[in-house]
C-alpha cells in the first residue's frame, strides 16, 4: 500500500469524465487500497480515482468518527437513483488545500454500486447527513464536476480560492440550481435562527482558520 499524490484543482483531469470499471482485477483492488489510505492520510472523509490521477469511476467514502474505528465505503461504477430536499452544505475537497465555501446540495440520495468483490448494494443517506453529501461531492468528481460549480455564492468563493491560490470558479462549469437555492431560502426563512447559528458556526470556522 501507498499513499498518493492529490490532483490539485487546475488539473485539467479533475474535468475529465471517468470510466467505468469493467473488471475489478487486482490492480483495481491495489488502486482501493491506495485510495484509503491516501483519504485517511489527508484526514478526508472521501475520495474519488480522479483526484489520485485515475479517471476511473471508484470513489471511496469514511464518514465515521475519526477517534473510533474506520468504515470505510468503497463505491464503484455507482449511480444516483433517487435524490429529494435541498441542503446547504459547508464543504471543502482535498484537492481544494483548505479552501472552503457554501454549497448547494441534495438533502436525501439514494445510490447503487458495486463493492470491492463486485457486489452490488444500495446505499441511502437522508436529511442532508454527512454521507449524503459526501456522496453527492464525489460522484460529481466521476463526472468532472467539482463543489464549486455548486457555489451559493460565487464571490464568496473566488475570495477563499484566491487566498489560498487556487485559481477562481470557471463560469462555464456552474450549475444552474434554482430549485435547490428556492428550498433552501425557504428553509432560512421558516428556520431563521437555525439558520443564522449555521452562519455563525461557518464564520467561526473561518476566524479560527486564520490564526
Ligand atoms: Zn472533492
């Protein structure tokens, strides 16, 4: 096992769309194997073949606790059958080196993929849980689609891209998202102090961020 180098954003592989996985052989395996340990190194919650410089449709996933044990998910040749809810989402991607913004985000999705052993299972994650959109993050990255495209606020982002830079958000790659900013503003405004302790606690992770 290795631990690997991350594409960094401006690559233009992390544009490329993936392949699908015909035979799980053990260089697949071996790639998997890579793949967690280089999540579990950068302290990541997921990572897709793409950022490890394999256009290939895997992606692996660990949202649990980081003090306890590991849970690793392996996804491959996955697809989104089902997505319901609108979310916004604080997310990062470690080939975005601690550049953060507010993304638009499905609140439930339901997936289908094969295992390691080529098994096939569905997964569900609900109520706009980490893993629902941790999911959604690198299923994007087999498509070549980044959180950025995902921006509420493009202004807000180039701001954070620029200060740690990266290069800004390309026009031509956002996402028309209406319907999911139309949810989550009524959200905000049915929720207004959930909604501003939500802000807050972004505000604070940015302020402590800069110490
Ligand atoms: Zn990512």
């Amino acid at each position: 096992m290795s631990i690997l180098k991350i594409v960094e954003y401006g690559s233009p592989i992390l544009r490329e769309k993936s392949k699908e996985v015909t035979k799980i052989s053990k260089k697949i395996k071996a790639l998997i194997q890579d793949m967690l340990e280089t999540m579990y190194d950068a302290n990541g919650v997921g990572l897709a073949a793409s950022q490890v410089g394999q256009n290939l449709r895997i992606f692996v996933i660990d949202v649990s606790d980081p003090k306890g044990p590991i849970d690793p998910v392996v996804f491959i040749n996955p697809k989104i059958i089902k997505k319901s809810g609108a979310i916004s989402s604080y997310e990062g991607c470690l080939s975005f080196p601690k550049a953060y913004t507010t993304v638009r985000r499905y609140k439930n999705v339901m997936v289908k993929a094969l295992d390691i052993n080529g098994r096939p299972f569905i997964k569900e994650a609900k109520d706009g849980e980490l893993l629902a959109r941790a999911i959604q993050h690198e299923f994007d990255h087999l498509d070549g689609k980044l959180f950025i495209d995902h921006c509420r606020n493009r202004f807000d982002a180039n701001n954070v891209l620029e200060k740690y830079n990266l290069p800004p958000v390309e026009e031509e790659y956002l996402i028309d998202e209406d319907f999911l900013e139309q949810e989550i503003l009524e959200w905000e405004k049915a929720n207004p102090e959930a909604a501003n302790k939500e802000k807050e606690e972004i505000e604070k992770l940015e302020n402590s961020k800069e110490e």
